[in-house]
DNA sequence: AATGAATGAGCGTTCATTCAT
DNA sequence: AATGAATGAACGCTCATTCAT
C-alpha cells in the first residue's frame, strides 16, 4: 500500500503522517460533500496543510480519490474475500461473514462507510476514478463465485442464478447499511446494528439456502416484552 | 400553414416534441456521463438544438435533471405506490407486484432506469437536487408501512423490522436491477428479466413470510426441460 | 418627430401607436433599471406586445435608445436652445428660462427626466449610444455661447469664464433636480419645486451677474413668519 | 513597472503590488468602458495578469469596483468631511476647502475623478454596487449639515435651503470637474485649474451668502495683467 | 404586422494544476 | 518538503438578434 519507506525513519514516518492526514481529510471531505463536490482547496484546509502540497503527495484528485478508494474499498474488498474463499466453511457461515464485515466497518467508520457507499461503490456510470469505476461489481462476482461453488455442493437452491444471489445478497447488506447511513433507521446503538446483522442475513439465508438445510438462527427479537411468551418461532422445527 | 388557429394546434405539439426532445437528450447524457459528467452543451448537441433552446424549455440545469426526475421517477413511485398500498391483495402480491413494476420499467427504457438508479435514487450526499434528493429513501418508507401493515395482519414474520425489510426488498430489487444495468447478467433477455424478477420476489418472500405461509412459486428455472408440463401458475388461490 | 405618416392615416396611426407605447414602456424600464438592467423582453412585457415586434419598429436595442434619447432630449434641448438664443431677453431672464424648461420638464414627467439625468445626460464614458453620448455636453457649450455673449454685453461679470459659467449652472440646474429624482428633498410639491428652481436661477444668477446689475427677486421664501415683515421685495435695496 | 527586485522581504509587498496593479487596471478600464463595457478579460489584460489572477485577489466584478469606490471615494470622502465638519472656519473657507478637494483630487488622478464622477457618483438607477450606490447622496447630505449649522449661524442667507444649497455647491463642483474630464476646458494647466476652482468657489459663495457678508476674493482673473491695479473689489461696495 | 421559438456569441466564475520561491 | 500565487480551460447562464410562420 505504502511504497516509501526509506530515507529516515523519522521522516518516513513523518511523510506519511502527512499524507494520511490528507488522506482522512479527503474522506471527510468526500463524506460531506461527495466527489464533486470537494476541491482540492477543501481537503487542503480540512488538512490544515497548504494547497500546493496535496499535490506533492497525490499527483491529481483522481489519484487521490483512487486512494481513498484503495485505502478504503481494497481493505474492506480483502476482508470479504477472506471470508468468501474460506476452505472450511458453509454458504451460512460465510454470508454471515460477510454481514459481519459489512456491519464492522460501519461501526468503526460511518462515514467512510457512507463515501464507500455513496461515491466508490455507486460511482456513476461516466466514472471518475477508471480502476474503482465499477468497484462493487467485483465484489459482487466474488460472491457469485463463492454462490456458485456452494451451489455445486448443493448448499444453495439449484433453480437459483449465483450472480442474481451475489446480487440480492450485496444489495440487501448495501440498502440495510443505506437506511442507518442515511437516518431511516433512528436506533443505531450497537444493539440495533446486530439486529439488522442478524435479520438482514438471516433472511437472505432462507430465502436462498435449499428447504432442507436449517438456518442456525440467533436470538435478536427485539425487545418486545410479550415476547417472551411468544415461541421462539423458529426456523423450521 | 399560416393560418391562425391551424398554426397554434401544430405550434403546440410542437412545442412539446421540442421539450421533450431535449428532456431525452437529457436522459441519455445523464446515463452517459452522470449529472456532473454532462454539460447543456452535450444535453444541446444530443438534442440537435441551439444550446440556448435548452434555456428556453428549462429554467437551469438543476430544473432540467429535476424535470428528469419527475417525469422519470415520479410516474414509477406512484406505480409502486399503487401495489404497495392495494386494499385487498396479499404482501405476496405486493411484492411481486413492485418487482414487476421496477422490472417493466426496466424492460419499457433501460437507459432511463439507469439514470433512476445512478443518479437520482442515489444522489450523493451533497444532493444536487433538492426535493429528489431522498427520493429513494421516500419509496423505501412507503414500503416500510406496507410490511408493517401486513405485520400486524400475520403476513410478515413478527420478529422482523419492517423498515429494515423495505431495505432488503429495495435492495435487492436494485442491486438485482443494477446487475442488468451493469452488464453483469449477460443475458438480458425478456425471459431472463422474467426469471430473474422470480427469483427476486420469491427468494426475499421465502425469507420473510412466516414459516407457515406457503408460497405461490412460480416456474422459472433456467434449464429444467421438464418445465413445459408445469402448469403457468398465477397467483395463489 | 414621427416620419412616418403616409399610407393611411388610420394605419399610419395605429402604427404610430404601436411604436409610441414600446418607446413609453422604454422610457419606463430605462428609468426603472437603467441601459444596461433594461432588457428588450423587459421593454416587450412592459409595452404588452411580443418580443419580436420590438425588433420591427426599432433595428436594435442602441436605436431604441437613441429614439429614447431623441425624444427626450432632443425636445428638451430645443426648448433649452429656443431660451438660450432668444434675441431680445436679459441673462437673467434666460438663465430664469431654462431653470423653467428643465423644472416643467420634471413636473411633467419626472420618470423621463431620470432616464435624462441618469442614462442619457450622463452616460459612462464608453458610451452606449455614440450620438447621444456627449449629449449634455452640447447643452454646456450652448449655454456657453450665450454666457460669451452676454458677457460681451456686459451682462456677465468680466472675469468668468462663460464656459465654467455654463458648467455652474448646468450642474447645479441638473444636481437640484437630482435631488428631487433621488428622493432627497422629501417635499415634491409643485410649490417646493417653484422654491428650488427661483433659489437656483438666484443663487446663480447673484453670483455671476456685475455687482451693478441687481437681481430681480421673485418671493419664494419658505414659511418665515415673520416674512410678513419683511417686504415682499421686488427688487433689491 | 518593476520586475524582481528583492525576495522574502518583499513578499507581503509584491502580492500588495500584484493587487494594486489590478485595481489600477481596473480603474483604467473602467474609466475607459464604463462598468459594464468592463470585462474582467480587459482588467487582466490591462494589468498583465492571468484571467484568474484577478479572482485571486477579488471576490468578483462587484467586490473589485466595490474596493474601487472605497480606495478612491471613500478617501475622498473623508476628506470632505474633514472639511465639512471642522470647527472654527467660516462658511466660506469650508466651501473653498471641499473645492480645494475635489480639485487636488482631480489633479493628482484625472482618470480616478473620472471613475469617480462617471461610475461610482453616478450608478445609475439600478446600482451595481449596493453601497455605493448612492454615494453622492451621502456628500450631498453631509454638506447640507454644513450648510444647516452655517445657517443657524448667521453664515447663510435665511430664506435659502440647506439641502438644495448642497446639491448646487456639489453639482457646481461636479460640472466644474466634468468640464474638464470631458475636454470641454481645453486649458488643463494647473493655474487655469485653480482659476476654475476659485471661480466656482466664489460664483458659489457670492451667490449664497448673506448681503452683508464680503467675500475674500483671491486674484484669479484670467488675462487681465492689470489686475494687480484693480481694487479688491469687495463684494457689495 | 405580429408572434415567440431558435440561435449562439459573450461573459462571469470556478477550480484543477503548475510554478517560483 | 512546503507554500500559495499564478494560470487558463471549462462551463453555466444571459440576452440581443434572427427567423419561420
């Protein structure tokens, strides 16, 4: 991710202090005011470093959205990755895996999330950064992979489309952390947030999973306090 | 040809194909290059008129996408608000009734559901424009009252958030739609939509209707040569 | 004034008409937002007849204003020459006169001698109407040939330059009525503007004229009480 | 003007070079074309500058005649007021002051008392520049406090109005000045310039003050080499 | 004569990028 | 490395003028 690193110590460091701090700046930016947005004179100030230097580390706003991206984007890209091409594992564990990894990013960083979201993933169609232009596709064929392997071992329902499951699964994860980004769900307390996790994979899992395989299901009925009365409806019995 | 009342008749329709030219033009340099990607100048070319003209018909360019906007997006909401607040028709129905609606629109302009979904549905952050700007958020709640109407009627599991379920089926619906848009599916024949609208529909009920309600399926595996002797089923009785 | 007449004369008329109102709605807009504010749709709406026709009655907007100028001006500065060349009048006699020109001028349409003061008399050096650009120029060295004159004749005080004459009186003349176009004398009554004008023909007039020749002064004394004392003198001691 | 001179010291005075040479430029432009015959292109070709160059130093078109108008106007102004408003000099030696004034500016910047007369004085009806728009106002009011305190003094004949007196001695100094600016005085030498000035000052003052009142006549007759002989002709005998 | 749609040059403003220090 | 002044292409919008009817 870093090619520089030599020199000093200290000014390595040093370097790349600064260029993270424009770095996080431009999300900031990027975050309030989408890519159009924000001008370099933004993310400069933001920064509280000169105009002239942000291109001392980046050679252009593409290139430094692309960074954003990678910073952002790739990591996010890799942890999903890790959990769709586990060995050992089954469709269940994996997409709640990557449930799991969408749901942890957001708790750590709204915000980055919501430049993810808004700007990288959903860059529009003309594209303004070439290489993450269609960032979410690739994310999304990953995980048809992932569906069309488990099909194979007849983890998945066989009438299904792999890419149309990846599709419905991205979609769902994607609009589930939409409604917290943008307010449509008010309750965004830790609590809440496995909640959603939970229902958003939860319902995925068995509208695609074949009738046969029964879903792990955990307790995250809200807090109805009939609720107790109420049978753990379960799955199937 | 000038005679007054011949003149005005003509002068009408006239001025509406002029309107509606650019508004096309408009759409499709929109899908082409997004809201900041497209100058009135390509808007003009694509029109094949004066670049003032476009200035003639609209006030700026925000009331040009916001005419965009309305004419596009504003005829699918109450489409979809239609189903989703049907008197006497099941969450099924509905469900599948908003798929169909979202999937013909598709089939009827993809181009313009291109520009729904890329630039309207999701404008970014800063919002362009701003009575569209949640327009999506306005859809996603309108469905959150279906699901929690029919919550209260035992047509949707009760441990469910309906918020976060209009989320899912948004979600899924888009994303789903977006794999087309995107060139993901690569088959992008009407029974393909038709199959793929299916499965949307069926995989998301199947995750949320309570166990004990069946669901009505429809035939639309890929490959099952067999599926010429299953009858057309309908809706469900 | 008008050239045109021939034809019919209910043509011509009507014509004539037509033209008189768009050169109204001119002088109206002109005074309202200046040359430059003042845009032919503006005068078109005004006038109540469509945009193009302005185009038919007048080659462009500079003709327009020239027209406007012509008819404004033109008249006035004839009214002011036909004073200023009179053969068998004192000084102070034209002085008085054209203070009455230019004071009957603003009683009778107070809006057209803004337009005078403001966009035609004075306007910026650049000029927008070539002709009419030195317009109150000419008025200057007009005046300054009767002041020669009346200088030759004894009737002005040797030692002033008849051109620097013409400039005072001009100035102060066209700065006492700006003070009534600008709203800085709040009394505009017909009485108040027969003050203003007898204190500038006077104040003038004693400050140019020899010692010698004394000053006719008309009673124009605002509301001294005890002006009834004072002896509503004609001519002074 | 002048290329590099020095280095670091200088900085702070080269960008106060930098933004002076581009409101020389726009004074020159503007005197020139007016205000709106004034486009930015002009104002940094005027200067040698880049096109944005000019936006670096000025908000925009109005922010740049707005610190036009306060560079020339406002000094100008206070002086006037300086005058105006000091506390033991006579009537007559305020007004011969201010004319002292306008006529020192005059001759240390024609072209400024151009822009100053034409474009900032003057702004037509609509008015660009919102403060200061009515800038004349502002003086023409301050001297009629000047005049109004004289007045109560015994300094100004009773029956005359303080305000219109004002407007006379401002319009008479304005005229004055615009006699010049537009070449109407072909002799711009300094003494014919403090010829004008004296007999402005001195028409004004003969024609205002009260009879009893004699006025410092300063020697300005234009060729009379005999003048030296002639008595001082006091004001009344 | 009358209408108003159509045209396009012109200008103010923005902002990514470069450059001198 | 760091700064911010300097550059100029690009684009939205206006509006005088023309043109077809």
């Amino acid at each position: 991710m870093s090619q520089r690193q030599s020199k000093s110590v200290e000014a390595g460091s040093r370097e790349n202090e600064r260029r993270h701090t424009i770095l996080r700046a431009a999300i900031d930016v990027f975050a309030r005011k989408g890519y159009h947005g924000c001008r370099i004179a933004d993310v400069a100030r933001e920064a509280g470093v000169a105009y002239g230097l942000v291109y001392h580390y980046f050679k252009n706003k593409d290139e430094l959205l692309e960074t954003v991206a990678e910073t952002g984007w790739g990591g996010f890209v890799s942890r999903i990755r890790a959990v769709a091409e586990e060995e050992n594992s089954s469709l269940e564990a994996k997409v709640r895996g990557i449930a799991d990894v969408a749901f942890e990013a957001y708790r750590v960083d709204p915000r980055a999330v919501k430049v993810l979201i808004l700007e990288i993933a959903r860059s529009p169609a003309g594209g303004h950064v070439a290489s993450r232009q269609q960032a979410f596709l690739d994310v999304i064929r990953m995980a048809a992979d992932m569906f069309a392997r488990a099909q194979a071992e007849g983890q998945l329902r066989p009438e299904l489309d792999p890419m149309l499951c990846a599709s419905l699964l991205c979609g769902s994860i994607e609009m589930g952390l939409t409604a917290f980004v943008s307010g449509l769900m008010e309750d965004r307390s830790p609590e809440a947030l496995d909640r959603a996790k939970a229902q958003i994979a939860e319902s995925f899992l068995r509208g695609v999973l074949p009738s046969s395989a029964p879903l792990t299901e955990t307790s995250w009925k809200q807090e109805s306090p009939s609720s107790g009365t109420r049978p753990k409806v379960g799955k199937r019995a």
